[in-house]
C-alpha cells in the first residue's frame, strides 16, 4: 500500500469524550477559574437548544467545531427527544426536520443541503424506518432509493455522479464513495465499495478502494456474498480475512442518530479528530495477544511524551511514567512508533515542531486478562 499523510489544515482544538446518560441540568459559564463547556440551553418557550459538530456529538456553545444548532424538547423522564425538532447550520439554514414520540422516531426526516435542495426524506415508524428513503445529489437530482421492510432494507434504484442509472428495480451496479470520517494515518479521503446488486442486495464480489484526495485509488479488499447473505471478506490492508460481518456500507453516512445518545465531546482537534481514539486503540492491539496480568496488578495512569514534527512526524518519545514491567514499556513504546502520521500543532498560521504530553489510564480487564486504556488525553505545549 502507498504511504500517504493527511494533509488536511486542521482547525484549533482538543477532545475528551464523555457520556453525560441524562441531562441533569445546565451547564453555565461561571466567574470561578473552570469555565464549564455550555452544551444547551432552555429556551423561554419551553424547548432546548442544543450545540453539536458535524457527527451530532454535544460541544460547547462557543466551540469552533459547533456546526449544528437544534431546537426541540427534551423529556427528561425518558432521557430522549420527544416532539419535533429543527436542526439549523452555523449560517441559520435548516437542515434537518423531525419528530420524536415518548423517545422514538416518528414521521417524516427530511435533511437539505445547505443550498435549500432536500439531501434525503425517511420516514420512520416506532423507530424504524419504513418505506421508501430517498437520497438526492445537492443539484435535487436522485441519487439512490432504499425500501425498508420488515426482513431489513434493500437497494431499490441508484444513480451515478453523471447522474446514470446504474440500479433499477433493485438490480444493477453499484458503485459509491462515502467519506472517511475522523482520523486514518493513511490519509485516504473516502472509501470506495463496488459490487452487483440482486433483488436488492449485494451479490457476488465486491471491491473495496481507499480513495485519496487527487482521485488516487489502493485497493483496500474485498467481500463475497450469495443471495445477500455476507460469506467473508479479506483485508488487504491488514492481510487478514474476517468473517465476522461485512464492512460495506451502502448509502451516505446518517449521523444524526448519534444525537440521541447525548454524548459530548471537549473543544480539541486530538478528540474532533478520533486522534485520540486512534491512539487508544492502537496501544490496546498492540497488548492483544499477551495475557497482561503478568504487567500490572491494578489501575495506574501513563505519562509520555512525544516530540512531533511540523509535518507530522513523530522525532522522539520517552516513557515518563510507564507500567511496572518494563517489557510493557517496550510494547507500548513501538505501537507509538509505529504511527505513521501524527496531527501537527499549529500556531501562528502555520503547523509547528511541538511536544504532546500524553496522559491515559490503563487496567487489567479480569475476564481477557487484556490491558484497557482509556481517557486518553494529549496536551500540546507550544500550538493546538
């Protein structure tokens, strides 16, 4: 596979996701030296006004990654939405309306694109779909239609970006991109899934691409299916074969499900960017195969420091505090090493040689005997 970096400017911030269950009440800005994140707010008729980015995770009012503002009610006794609502752009324009009854979807979605153009209508029924989606190219012309029954959803029709019908009748070719989102040291902007579709399914092979900015294209796998049942596919990326689900998606990404879960995110590119997710991840394959009771006996916090380059690079890294055997120290050290591109400070206008001081916790889960990290966070002494 080509090694490609991320050359994406990236706004000013950092992230810690944390779950917040219920709504227990209103943030608010306070003259105390901690300014709490203000992630919604009553309004005098009887709604809230919620403060989201572009994945429908809660940020502060004043975050610059707020990207959506939506105004409904909240029915605290059931932790969930419940009425219609209206989402609006940082500009003031809607582009999502509504229903939510006692918690569950309910009605006509429509979503619009920011020229006014509907980007995709749904209808749903005691929470599920139901019917006939249909999603729309930003000019208004149809892009793809999806009927959703009681056995799951089917590819009805499909349009190409030239606007040729490539699915009719729930049998044709498919071809679609669908943004990547959050972090990928690889650097790819979409992937690409290509593959029949039978009576409304996918059948047969598909191929799966990385698609990277200039249209440049790695073949990323593939996955075999008969009559719509998913048999297996195989990571070329990895070079492993997986049985375990298919990764296909078909049709854009609805990120607005996510609002439901009430989940927040603080104001930082490290967390905007699933930077810091990544991270965390990555140290915990990199202990998947080791039976990590023989490293630590009970919780403990890591501290390292990594000196990064302008361009990304990672230039040294030392273990301030680590596990108490040092051979833990070792494998968390080359799964850092390993990274290929790390997101650069910026300050100035310009990105800058910086160092993170990186902080996480660890424990032993009792069941896999395997390390968990979590809360991972990254502080950049110089830029943001």
């Amino acid at each position: 596979m080509k090694s490609k970096r991320k050359k994406n400017i990236f706004k000013i911030g950092l992230l810690l996701v944390c779950s917040i269950g219920m709504i227990p009440g209103l943030w608010a800005q306070t003259d105390s030296v901690e300014v709490k994140p203000i992630y919604f707010e009553p309004l005098t008729d009887g709604t809230t006004q919620f403060y989201f980015d572009e994945h429908y995770f809660l940020v502060d009012k004043f975050c610059q990654f707020k990207s959506i503002e939506r105004v409904g009610k909240y029915n605290i006794s059931i932790k969930s939405f419940d009425g219609p609502f209206t989402d609006y752009n940082n500009d003031g324009k809607v582009i999502l309306t509504g229903n939510y009854a006692q918690g569950k979807k309910e009605g006509v979605f429509t979503a619009y694109f920011g020229n006014g153009q509907v980007k995709w209508t749904t209808t749903f029924k005691d929470g599920k779909a139901e019917g006939i989606s249909r999603y729309n190219y930003p000019d208004g012309l149809p892009m793809l239609e999806i009927l959703y029954k009681e056995e799951g959803a089917f590819v009805q029709n499909y349009w190409d970006t030239r606007r040729r019908q490539r699915v009719t009748d729930g049998n044709g070719k498919y071809d679609f991109s669908v943004k990547a989102e959050g972090y990928n040291e690889y650097g790819y902007a979409f992937t690409n899934y290509q593959g029949n579709i039978k009576s409304g399914k996918p059948d047969g092979n598909w191929n799966i691409f990385l698609v990277y900015p200039k249209s440049e294209q790695d073949y990323a796998g593939y996955e075999r299916f008969e009559e719509g049942v998913f048999k297996g596919g195989y990571d070329e990326i990895n070079g492993l074969p997986y049985k375990n689900g298919s990764r296909i998606q078909v049709g854009p990404s609805l990120f607005f499900l996510q609002a439901e879960d009430m989940v927040s995110k603080n104001c930082t590119i490290d967390e905007n960017q699933d930077f810091s997710m990544f991270i965390t991840k990555k140290l915990e394959a990199a202990f998947a195969i080791y039976d990590a009771r023989e490293l630590l006996t009970g919780p403990a916090k890591l501290k390292i420091k990594a000196d990064v380059t302008k361009t990304g690079s990672l230039r040294d890294l030392e273990m301030v505090e680590g596990l108490p055997e040092k051979e833990g120290d070792k494998i968390i050290t080359n799964a850092l090493k390993g990274i290929s591109y790390w997101i650069p400070s910026y300050a100035e206008n310009d990105y800058i040689n910086d160092t993170f001081d990186i902080t996480v916790d660890v424990m032993v889960d009792d069941e896999s005997g395997r390390l968990r990290f979590y809360n991972l966070q990254i502080h950049r002494e110089k830029g943001i």
